[in-house]
C-alpha cells in the first residue's frame, strides 16, 4: 500500500491522513473529470437520426 501523508495540526492534535492506491486512483478520476467537465459545451451537438430498426419476434 501507497501511503500519501498530509500532516496537519488540529489543536493540539496531529492528523495524517492516509490515501490508499484505490482511493488515488478514485481522486485520479475526479481531478479528470473536474478538468473535462463542460469542454463541450460550447460546441453545437445534435444526435443524428438512429434508423429503423428490425422488428424482433417475443422471447416468451
């Protein structure tokens, strides 16, 4: 296990929190999506026609 320490003092006491790899990986993927979050938004997007589609016969 990975341990990320941020010593901080809170009054007289001490704290360390401690991140595990899965836990990195968890704010690895938030700091991604806070940094990609509305890129698009600005851009004209429209979802084409999706066709026809077949006709299947019930499963029963």
């Amino acid at each position: 296990m990975t341990t990320l320490k941020f010593p901080s003092q809170v009054g007289e006491d001490e704290i360390v929190p401690i991140i595990t790899e899965e836990q990195k990986s968890r704010l690895e993927w938030q700091k991604f999506i806070d940094e990609t979050y509305g890129s698009l938004a600005d851009e004209n997007l429209q979802r084409p026609q999706q066709g026809n589609y077949e006709v299947r016969e019930i499963i029963e």
